[in-house]
C-alpha cells in the first residue's frame, strides 16, 4: 500500500482508540486550548515532541525548524513566540536539540547544501563564538555533540534578547526558558541547565527592559 493511504488508515484506528479511552476527547479539545508549554525543536522526524515527552494533544504548543534555531528575523518563530506568550502565556518555554542533528553536523563542515547555507551561518556564528573550546576537542563526535548542546545554549540565550521574553519578565516574571538536548540512542533527555526567569544575568548591552529612551 502507498504509505500516504496509510496514514489515513492510521488515523482512523487512532480516532477509534482515542474515543474508546474517553468518548469526550474530540469534543474537549475542540472547546479550545491552554497548553503550558512552548517547545522549539528541529524538524527531525526522530524527535516527535509529544511522543518523547509523554504528553497529549493540547499539552504542548510547538515550533519546529531545521536545528531548533531562534533566529531574530524569522516572523513565524517569532509569531509563535509572541503568540505562546502573550495569549496562551505559557509557564515554559523549551528550547529541545538533538545529538546526531544534521544541521548541526553540516555547519560543521564546508560543503554547500543550497538555500539552507543561509540557515546554517546562525549556527557556524554559533561555532565561532565558542571555537576556543570546540576546537580543543580533538574527538570529532565529541566537538560534535558539544556544539549540538553550545547551540541550544545560544537559542536560549536568543530568546532571552526578545522584547517578548523580557517584557513577560518585566510584567508577570515568566516564562522559565529552559535548553535541552534529546539522545537518538537512549531517548533521554538532558537539562542543560540553563534555565532563566529575568534578565539579572544578561550582558548589560542585551537588557532592553531596563529604561525606556525616547526616540526622536
Ligand atoms: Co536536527
């Protein structure tokens, strides 16, 4: 069978599983949605966010891009920011990377791949903001897996110099921004440990909440 009869096959038999646990579950959903999380991850097929995380439709507000980026001129991360933010205002918001992630692995070398070249600098700017560490790492599955957890650090950094980020702070001291990285070979997942609520520890350069200057 073509597999895109398939999914439609899927779908049913998931339609029927789900009604049979609760008769209710359409029609819950249908009335609207208050997930408390966003989850930025990479498009890659292995990383599913609900599934890895146990959770359930409604729970979890997602974007996803080619290596879990936060860029600060892409209007459909920054749209799904503002709008988890401001109306859904979600309690987190979750930066998830992934060892073995391609497009970190290809930002890592000097081959051209195409449009995505353009993508991929975010992160070769990320490479060369940390090259004094990666490149003492001599283990090139070692520098890889490095940079993968460097770039999500990045990310979470990127999204604490949002206006959105630091205004939520300013106004109601959330979101919590948190990085993450997810394991192919174990599925687990590892806190980095970089998790923010204000804007205390940030390069002076980089607070936009601190005063509000008049602009001619
Ligand atoms: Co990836």
């Amino acid at each position: 069978m073509d597999m895109y009869k398939s999914l439609l096959e899927g779908n049913k038999r998931w339609v029927d599983e789900k009604l049979k646990e609760d008769p209710e579950f359409f029609n819950t959903l249908a009335k609207g949605q208050s997930p408390q999380v966003l989850w930025i991850g990479c498009s890659d097929s292995r990383v599913p966010a609900n599934e890895i995380t146990g959770t359930k439709p409604g729970d979890v507000f997602v974007h996803r891009n080619i290596a879990n980026m936060v860029v600060h001129t892409d209007m459909n991360m920054l749209s799904v920011l503002d709008y988890a933010v401001n109306v859904l205002k979600v309690r987190h918001v979750i930066v998830c990377g992934h060892y073995g992630c391609g497009g970190v692995k290809a930002a890592m070398g000097n081959q051209q791949f195409g449009i995505i070249d353009n993508w991929l600098r975010n992160i070769k700017d990320v490479y060369r903001l940390h090259a004094d560490e990666l490149d003492k790492i001599e283990n090139e599955e070692e520098r890889f897996n490095r940079l993968v957890e460097i770039n999500v650090m990045e990310q979470v950094f990127d999204l604490s110099k949002t206006s959105i980020i630091q205004n939520a702070w300013r106004d109601r001291n959330l979101p919590f921004i948190h990085g993450w990285v997810y394991s192919l070979h174990t599925g687990i997942i590892k806190d980095l440990g970089v998790t923010f609520d204000s804007t205390t520890k940030m390069t002076s350069v980089f607070n936009i909440t601190a005063s509000k200057v008049e602009v001619a």
